[in-house]
C-alpha cells in the first residue's frame, strides 16, 4: 500500500539543480523534492510520498487528512497485534 502524508513545507532551496524542500510533519523534519509542485512556497501544505512533494492542499485539508491517519492508527492500536498481522 502507498501512502502519501501532509506536511508543512518549512525551507525551499535547490539542490543539483532540483526545487527541494524542508518539511514538517508535526516536528518530524524531512526533505522533499519539490519538482512536481513549481509553484510551492514556504507555509504551503503539500502531500508527500517517496521524498516527493505530489500536490499542494489546503492546511484544512492536510489537517483532516493527518486525523484520518491518526484515527488509522488508532484502530490498529486496539485491534491488537493478531489482527494486524491478518
């Protein structure tokens, strides 16, 4: 399964010649390649998969994307470790 998560661009800078960026995912900090979103800036939400940034939403919408994520988890949580090896 692919998984693409939201997080809050903090830094734009190139690298060899690439858009890339700093990005923030409830203080976890992780670069990302920002070729794929040009016209992205700093305060921008963006969706990331594999190191790519692949679209840019609002903080609404990365907001409910992330308590989507967390009430996922919190599912698996609870379901115990049988069940999640299913």
């Amino acid at each position: 399964m692919c998984l693409g998560v939201p997080g809050k661009i903090i830094d734009r800078y190139e690298a060899n010649g690439l858009p890339m960026g700093k990005i923030d995912f409830g203080g976890t900090v992780r670069e990302a390649c920002l070729a794929y979103v040009p016209t992205a800036q700093i305060g921008d939400y963006t969706v990331i998969h594999v190191g790519f940034a692949i679209s840019i939403l609002s903080e609404e919408e990365a907001q409910a994307t992330l308590e989507t994520l967390r009430g996922m988890v919190d599912i698996a949580e609870e379901l115990g470790p049988e069940e999640r090896e299913r």
